[in-house]
C-alpha cells in the first residue's frame, strides 16, 4: 500500500508497509498509484514484479500501457515517463516501495503474547476545583462519588505493579484525576514508599503528575522537579478561551492564576519534561491560534487534542467542522518550520514522528496497551482498562487487592489492535496511530474494536503534516 500526498508544496509518496516516505517530482508523484494498480494486475501484488530497468519485457508492458493514458502522455514526454517508470521501480527493487504488509503474519504471536503491566494512571482524586466543561471525568467525579486515594491503596498500587510487571524495570506511575494536588500529601506518600521498594525489586519508578495548576506552589514544584519525570500542565491556550471552558466553581477564570506558575515549571525544568496541555473544541475551531499563543508565552513543549465529546453536546466536533480544522493544522505546520527555521523552535505533541527507527512491532500494532500493559486505579483501588473506562463498572478488570479476577477483559484488550479493527484494513495511519484509542471507539460505537470517526480524520491529517515537517527541515538541513 503506498499514500500519495500533496502538502505546503511537498509531493509525498508513503510505504505504508516499510514506513519509507519519498518526496518525488510531479511524474513520479502521479504514476505511482498508476504502477501500483497495473503490477498488481499482472502479478497480483505491487512488490511481486521482477523487472527494474528498461528493455525488460515488463517495462515495456508498463511504458507502453501508460503511453496510451492521455491524462499522463499529455502532461510528460516519453523520455520523463521512461525515467519515472524505472525510478519507480528501482525503489521497488530496494524494497522501499510497494512492499509487502511485514506485521500481518506476526499478529498471530502478538495476540498471544504473554504481557506485563508497564504502568498505572492513579486516579489520586477523585475530585477537582474546577468545572471545567468538557471534562469526561464529570468534574471530577468519573460518574461516581467524589473520593481521595488511601495511602494504603496507593502502596497496594504500587505493590501490585511490581508483582505483574515481569522482568521490565522502568514502571511509569501517573498521578491523575480530578486535580491530583488536592490529594498531594498522600501523592508524595506514594512516591516516597516507591523509593523505598525500588532497590529490593530492581525497579525504577518513572512519576508523571497532571494538573490544573490552581494549587501549585514552590515547595511542590521543588518536589515534583525532584521526583517526577514529567509533569503535564492543562491550559487551553488564549485567555478567552481558556477562562471560558475551564472556570472554576464560582465561574471566575483560572487563566490569569496559572499561566505565571507554568511559566515558572516551563524555566525550572529548563524547557523539558513538561507539557502545557490544551483541549479544543467547536468553540475554538481556530486552535492554531492557541497554539502560537502557548508559545509566545514562552512554552517550548505543547499538546493541544481536539475535544472527544458526545454528539449532542454544543462543544463536541461536528462532521462540518473536520475541513476547518485541517486547514488549521496545515497553518500550525508552517508556523512550526517557520518558528524552526528562526531558531525559535518549539515541540507539538502531535508532529513528532520517528521516520527511521519508530516505536516496536507491539506498539505500531496495539498503541497504549490499555488493558493489559497499562491499567487505571480509582481511589478505592478497582482497575479498569485505562482512565477513561473508569465508572462503567462493565469495565472493572479487578483490584489492587486481589490483581486481575476479570482476565476475560484482558485478553479481549491484548487480542485488540490493528488487525481486528476493519476500518484500519485500507488505512494508510495505522501503523501511526496503533488503531487509535479503545475508550473512544467504546463510547462512539459500543466495541473496542472499532474507530472513532473524527479521532481519525484528524490523525491522518497530523501525520500528513508531521512527514511533510520532516520533509522540510531536511530540505533545510540539505
């Protein structure tokens, strides 16, 4: 399967299988889907043919096959078509192009993988100051009662963490909620016994802390800059927008009480290890905007994710919506290569790709790893899938207590990935994206096994213009 592309004036041609991405002139651009559907009706398949030069007697098949399409003869000489077609080719026989699907045949192993649980996300609180509109959490709340993590439940966590996470030493542990800092003596109880057990079971805690800001002082930003790997911070971006969807109990802004302690984090930890992380919705369709607003705030390390939201909600995205948003994350992209190019470079979140190593087999095939490799832990100590499956109790997987009773729920989440869902079959993403998130697909379409419709038109558009970026600044570097 290969992507054909035009973006900011680049024409890219995407391997899917290989992951080789070619930046091509005009001719080569417009014959490779010809080439593509032309070997696999002589061969069945694209990568099978054994022609490479001209004087084969393939190549002439092809060259005089697409002499005969006016809508390429009347825009190439036949000396352009010729090179273009052994180019082509070439690539082909260097198995960069048209290549076979490498990962189908290693399903079978992957679904039977014996998994271990890499990380926790611990909801330390499940309560929040702040009401914010859009929350999934329900301000706080998962659907549920508003309640605080026990010490005791925070260690038992830990506990069971370490007992079903194999031979794998580095464990990811992230403090979330709600608003974390509402719990933070019991947050750094649970990091300090951590620390205590790491020596004894060969284990390294990597703590991540996501907040809102509100209760953010100099003694924890001292603990957290001491004993946390990374620390995500929520803003939305401009201060109307911010204000707007995220206001606290009594409807005033936060805005004005967090963006000084965020830029104090951002400079503290020397412009790594952090995230300023913001939501957009149809109230603000011109995100890109906020975007640029976080960097000129002087924010370096940025993610700004589209809204998952029900239908009917006045926030949520709409069908009509999706074109719009494209065209602003074509306008991010070349803010992004313009703010590189000044040495004024920053990092979204959503354009960072890896062209030539990339994640693992597992993880191209199953993303996250919600449900086997990654679990959540309300305070009460149930594990779900991930946070966001928290308060449907169809979905409780067991408890700190007792492990995992529902192994059902395991292995239906271990057998998900991008081979079980149908829609990722013609998708040129996947690889990308691992099938996208099992909690959206859950709550749009009742099956893990499907995709969220908006989630993908969006993605697609963020790897498009992530390649695009590298294809620029190699330009640049060339």
């Amino acid at each position: 399967m290969v992507h054909a592309y035009r973006n900011n004036g680049y024409n890219i041609v995407l391997d899917v299988n290989s992951g080789s991405v070619h930046v091509v002139d005009d001719v080569v651009y417009d014959l490779v889907p010809v080439i593509e559907d032309k070997l696999k009706a002589y061969h069945g398949t694209a990568a099978a043919l054994e022609a490479d030069k001209e004087g084969d007697e393939d190549f002439q098949k092809l060259f005089n096959e697409v002499m005969q399409m006016e809508a390429i003869s009347s825009n190439y000489s036949p000396e352009d078509i010729g090179e273009a077609i052994s180019e082509i080719l070439e690539l082909r026989a260097s198995e960069v192009l048209y290549t076979d699907d490498v990962y189908e045949n290693y399903v079978d192993d992957f679904q039977n993988r014996e998994t271990v649980v890499k990380a926790l996300c611990l909801n330390i609180a499940h309560d929040c100051n702040l009401r914010c509109k859009y929350c999934f959490a329900d301000e706080g709340e998962y659907h549920g009662r508003r309640a605080l993590m026990t010490e005791e439940v925070g260690k038992k966590a830990l506990d069971f963490l370490v007992a079903n996470s194999g031979s794998r030493r580095n464990l990811e542990v992230d403090f979330f909620g709600g608003e974390p800092l509402m719990n933070w003596e019991v947050v750094k109880k649970i990091v300090e016994y951590g620390r205590s057990i790491e020596k004894e079971h060969d284990k390294n805690f990597r703590f991540t802390i996501t907040t809102n800001g509100t209760l953010l002082n100099d003694e924890i930003l001292e603990y957290v800059n001491k004993e946390m790997g990374n620390i995500v911070l929520s803003i939305d971006g401009r201060k109307e927008v911010h204000d707007f969807m995220r206001p606290k109990r009594g409807g005033q802004g936060s805005y004005d009480e967090i963006v000084p302690k965020f830029q104090k984090v951002a400079e503290s930890r020397h412009q790594l290890r952090y995230f300023v992380r913001g939501t957009f919705t149809h109230n603000n369709l011109d995100f890109s905007e906020d975007v640029k607003h976080l960097v000129e705030l002087g924010f370096k390390q940025i993610s700004v994710e589209p809204v998952v939201a029900k239908p009917e909600d006045w926030y949520s995205l709409k069908d009509e919506d999706i074109p719009k948003l494209c065209d602003e994350y074509d306008k991010l992209a070349r803010y992004y290569i313009e703010r590189r190019k000044e040495g004024k470079g920053f990092n979204f979140f959503h354009f960072n790709i890896d062209l030539e190593g990339g994640p693992c087999v597992a993880k191209r095939l199953s993303g996250c790893g919600s449900g086997c490799e990654y679990l959540g832990v309300t305070p009460w100590g149930d594990l779900y899938p991930c946070h966001q499956f928290v308060g449907n109790e169809d979905f409780i997987m067991g408890n700190v207590y007792d492990g995992i009773t529902r192994p059902d729920l395991r292995e239906m989440f271990k057998k998900s990935n991008v081979y079980s869902r149908p829609e990722c079959e013609k998708c040129f993403a996947r690889y990308y994206c691992s099938g996208g998130c099992a909690a959206n697909a859950y709550n749009f379409n009742g099956d893990i096994n499907t995709t969220y419709k908006h989630g993908c038109e969006l993605q697609r558009k963020r790897i498009e213009c992530a390649i695009m970026i590298k294809a620029a600044l190699a330009e640049e570097e060339g």
